[in-house]
C-alpha cells in the first residue's frame, strides 16, 4: 500500500522489450527514496511495480502486457520523469490516503490554470469511473494523493499546490497528457457492499451520511 504522498521524480533510463512485456530501469537519485531492496514495491506513475534489482541510485522492473495495455507506462519513454513512492511500512504517518497502486485507468487532462498560488487542474475520467469520485473526496492522480473539488460528468477538477507541482510530474501537465487514475478504495468497497443481496447499505443511506452524491 501507498499514502499517495509523492517526495520525487525518477527517471527512465532504459526500457527493453522481453517478449511482450517491458523491462525498466529507472533512476531515482533525485526522487528522495532509500535504495529499494530486492522484491519491494514501487509505485511509478501510480503503478505497483516490483523491484528486480537494485543500485544505489536506480532499480529494474519488469511491466506486463496487461499493465502495458491498461495504463500509461506503455507510452514512456526513456529520458522520461516518473513519480516514484516506496510502499508503506508498518507505522509510518498516513498523510494521503490508501492507495493500493493497482490503477483504474487512464485519464486525460482538459486544462491547468493558475488559481491565486497553486494550479487548478481539470482532468476526464475513462468511461465508467465517474461513479466512484465525489467531490471532496480522494484520488489518485499518477500516484498522487488530491483531493477533488468538483465533479461534472466525466470531468473533475482538483487544485495542486506549489510545493505538489514542484515535486511531482503535475508540473509537465498540459492539455491532452495521459494520466494513471486510482479512485479511491473505499468507493470501491461501498459499491460491493450495496450490489451484496440483502445488505442493509443503500445509495439513500451513503447520500445521507455523505458517502456518495446526486452526480
């Protein structure tokens, strides 16, 4: 698991293909994360990856096909920034919220304006994510925890501020740019528990305890 709470980029240093899946090496001196030992979890971009070997400044992964088809990693390539998060260990503080690293899918961002010092971006979901964000609620954004002001149809609209852009991939973001999207776990779950025939969890009850809304 992943707090969203991104320190750092890395970077693409090489990428090869391995019979349809992809093979990376990325380096993440600039990114402020200890070496990774071997079989630790990484997210790049929002992407739990596994790591198969580590240096002191960069580790390999492999990306499958499935993961290659369902999220940006496919498009990278090298010279590219990354967000770059070591998994949580027991204890640590939980400033963002759960992020489990497996993405939903891939968004595409409508626009970035500046709003008083911090940047207000707009992004379009993929068909059928829509139901699972709420405004104020979270979401991961290339692994980043935000939080989101408003929804509109397939569209919603979060604000980063300064110190989030200059430590994230947000600060390349211009219109048009894939993006890894994670809703939040709990939406997922609340979802499960009202389809679950017989339970006593209706869309009445979350909108009234404010767990879901009318969009």
């Amino acid at each position: 698991m992943f707090s969203g709470i991104v320190k750092g980029t890395g970077r693409i240093i090489q990428q090869s293909e391995t019979g349809g899946d992809r093979h990376l090496t990325i380096g993440f001196a600039a990114a402020g994360l200890e070496p990774p030992s071997l079989g630790a979890s990484i997210a790049v971009n929002g992407v739990c990856l596994t790591a198969t070997a580590c240096l002191d400044d960069r580790f390999e992964a492999d990306v499958s096909a499935e993961t290659l088809a369902v999220t940006t990693l496919g498009e990278l390539r090298a010279g590219a920034h990354v967000n770059l998060e070591a998994s949580l260990r027991l204890g640590d503080h939980m400033d963002g919220h759960w992020v489990s690293g497996h993405v939903d899918g891939v968004g595409h961002v409508v626009s970035v304006e500046p709003a008083a010092r911090s940047t207000r971006l707009s992004v379009e979901l993929p068909k059928g994510l829509a139901r699972y964000v709420a405004r104020k609620g979270s979401i991961a954004v290339d692994g980043t925890s935000l939080t989101v002001n408003s929804v509109r149809g397939a569209i919603f609209e979060v604000n980063v501020i300064p110190l989030t852009l200059k430590l994230t991939v947000i600060s390349g973001y211009r219109p048009g740019t894939a993006v890894n999207i994670e809703v939040d776990i709990i939406a997922r779950y609340l979802e499960r528990l009202v389809s679950v025939q017989g339970s006593e969890l209706d869309l009445a009850f979350l909108r009234t305890h404010g767990y879901t809304s009318e969009q």
